[in-house]
C-alpha cells in the first residue's frame, strides 16, 4: 500500500467518523425537539419529537360528544398522523444536513 492510498483511506476514514458523530448529535438533537399537528380546526392537537414519538395529545372539550366518538376518534388520528408525517419530513432534512448530502440507504 502505497503512501497516497493509506493518506486517502485515513482521510476517508475520518470523515465517515465525523458523519457518525453528526448523526449522532442529531438523533440527540431531534429526540428534544417538539413539533405539533392540529386536526378538527385545532380541536385536537398532538406533540410529537423529532423522532416521531408521540409526546402529548390535546383534546378540546368541545369536541367530545358522546354521540358522536367516531368523529373525535377520527380526528385524534388524523392530527397523530400529521404530527408523525411532520418528525419525518424534518427527521429526514436534519439528517441530510448531516451527512453533509450524502445518501446512506437504509439510514432514514
């Protein structure tokens, strides 16, 4: 192995460790991060971090009707899944920002 090809590799090899430190300060960063989705004219709402786990589900009381829980149902799991669709799209942006653009199959 010639000096050229082992200064390449080393430096190769540096730069995936950095990418593996900047993913993991991001799956850090994302995990404290909180978004928020609305559904039913902002009758229900649910946090979410940036990894998509469901932090908190709010649920106006106008909208509970006993008559009528199909409805409320409905509406809690429209808004859990625009809060999920949410973490993902920004899950995927911060990611990208850190692998410096690179696409890693199977990473997100």
């Amino acid at each position: 192995m010639g000096p050229l090809k082992g200064g390449l590799q080393k430096m190769l090899l540096e730069q995936v460790q950095k990418v593996q430190q900047n993913l993991a300060k991001t799956q850090e960063e994302l995990a404290n991060e909180r978004l928020e989705a609305s559904a039913g004219g902002g009758m229900v709402t649910v946090v979410v971090n940036g990894t998509g786990e469901v932090l908190e589900i709010k649920i106006s009381p106008e909208v509970v009707d006993p008559n009528d829980v199909e409805m409320l149902q409905d509406t809690v799991l429209a808004a859990v899944r625009e809060a999920i669709a949410k973490a993902k799209e920004h899950q995927g942006e911060r990611m990208q920002e850190a692998t410096g653009g690179l696409s890693i199959p199977g990473l997100f």
